[in-house]
C-alpha cells in the first residue's frame, strides 16, 4: 500500500466504526459527525483525490451529490437521523444505474 492510501484506509475504518457507534448509542451526535467526517475525508485519499472529483463532479451523478451533501450538512448540523437517510438517498442515487422511463 502507499502510505497515503493506508492513512486513508484507516480514516474510513474509524470513520465507519465512529459512525456505527454513534448509531448504536441511539443516534449520539458527535460520534456520528466525527465518523461522517473521517469516512468523507478518508475516501478521496483512498482512491485519489483527482478520481474522486471527477466521480462526484460527473454531470449525470450531479443531483446525488448534491442530495449527499445536504445529507451531510444536516449531520454536522444535529439531525444525525435525517442526515444519515438523506445520505442513503444520495448514495444510492450515485451508485445505481439511472433507470430511464419511456
């Protein structure tokens, strides 16, 4: 591994353990936020910050992105429920095909 990977590896474990924490402990905000914010910055590190942009920046994963980030806004404001499902939304948005209707 390169050290910077390994150091973003690790951020992302902490992250999700802090995370899965805070939610065991019916939602405490602050391990929530500390968890959201090492898996945030722990991911770009992991897999490179210029595939990271062009992954979140692509036009057609946009509004995902955008719903994520509201998701993350209203963690790191103290609504750890809403943001965490507002966060799914946004995730699931980023990572599914986009089904067309005809």
């Amino acid at each position: 591994f390169v050290p910077d990977r390994k150091t973003g590896l690790i951020m992302c474990a902490a992250g999700a353990m802090a995370t899965m924490l805070g939610i065991s402990l019916f939602f405490e905000k602050n391990l929530i936020r500390v968890g959201n914010i090492l898996l945030v910055l722990g991911a770009p590190i992991v897999v490179g910050p210029a595939r990271a942009s062009r992954y979140v920046l692509a036009p057609a994963k946009l509004r995902a992105t955008l719903v994520f980030a509201f998701g993350f806004f209203l963690i790191l404001s103290g609504r750890p429920l809403l943001g965490i499902c507002v966060e799914a939304y946004g995730t699931s948005g980023r990572t599914t095909p986009v089904w067309r209707t005809h």
